[in-house]
C-alpha cells in the first residue's frame, strides 16, 4: 500500500477525498487564476470544477484554503 509520506503527498496535492485534500485541490485550482483577488463566483466555478461543494466551506475550510493560496501563490 502507501507509505505515509506518500498518503501526504496525494493529500497535499488535492488528490485524497479528505477535508483537507478538498480544500488543497480548491486551492491549487484557484492558484491558476491571473486575478489577484477571487470573487465569490471564481471560487465557486473553482470549486464545481474540482468536484466539490462550496457551500459545504466553513470559515475555517475558507482561512485553510486562504493559507493555502498563500503557500502557492
């Protein structure tokens, strides 16, 4: 099976169906727009377009994914 680093990885990458792989693979997504700020109807395309749902965020999914963008961008 994986290795833990490996399980890591995947997760970092948005590859894993975990709470944080969600938000990784959000992250990266809206990481490929040219615009500096992400309106609300960007994050949510972002968001249908990696197969999540973006009303399931909360204010903590959306300061992990603020940190995330920051780590990418």
């Amino acid at each position: 099976m994986f290795e833990p680093w490996q399980l890591a990885m995947m997760e970092d990458y948005g590859l894993m169906d975990t709470n944080t792989g969600l938000i990784n693979r959000v992250a990266r997504k809206l990481a490929e727009s040219p615009n500096s700020t992400i309106e609300n109807e960007e994050f949510r395309s972002a968001c249908l377009g990696c197969g999540v749902d973006p009303d399931s965020f909360t204010q903590s999914d959306l300061d992990q994914l603020q940190r995330k963008l920051n780590e990418l961008t």
